[in-house]
C-alpha cells in the first residue's frame, strides 16, 4: 500500500433527491418555454355575428355607410394586433371552431 494516497470518504456528488430535483426543475422550465413561445395559440372571433351586428343597425338608420366602414377598419386593426402581439397565434372563425377557442371581443 502507498503511503500518499488518500481515500474519499463521503458522497462526491449530488444524491438522489437533488437529481430529482433538479430534473423536475429542468421538465418544468423546458414545458413552459414551449408553451409560451413555441406551441401554436388559437384564437377565435365571431365575425359574423359583428358583421350581422353591424348589418342590423345599418339598416335600423343608426349608423351610416362611412361608419360601417370605419367600425369595419377597427375590427382589421384589433385583427393586426392581435396577430402582431404572438406570432405562434392563429386566428379562425368561431363558426368552424366547436369549442374550448379562446375568442377575441370586438367592441361595439
């Protein structure tokens, strides 16, 4: 035997429940990065229920022709930033989605 040899006593690394852990840890921050910038997001908007909206008070005389068109330019704007804000972001109509489509409000 070698008189200059020493043996470690003790563990020399982490065990097992800091490697679970830190593998919860690390699962957890991968699946939420994924959701927030990787996973694609539906949203949906009922725009024909505006369009009929807005049809019905056309013709009830309490809007005008350039209103209709400058309510209808709101609503392609409310579109673009809704769109501009995720680019993982997909926007359908509500008559195609059956359910659990988060809707975008368009204001009257």
């Amino acid at each position: 035997m070698s008189k200059g040899k020493k043996v470690a006593t003790g563990s020399s690394g982490p065990g097992y429940l800091e490697v679970i852990c830190i593998a919860l840890i690390v699962a957890a921050g991968a699946i939420t990065g994924y959701d927030k910038f990787l996973s694609q997001k539906i949203k949906v908007v009922d725009l024909k229920g505006y369009v009929r909206t807005q049809k019905a008070l056309l013709n009830a005389g309490e809007i005008n022709g350039k209103q209709l068109i400058e309510n209808l330019d709101a609503v392609e704007q409310v579109l673009d930033n809704e769109a501009a804000g995720n680019p993982n972001q997909i926007i359908i109509l509500k008559d195609v989605v059956l359910r659990n489509g988060e809707e975008i409000r368009i204001k009257e």
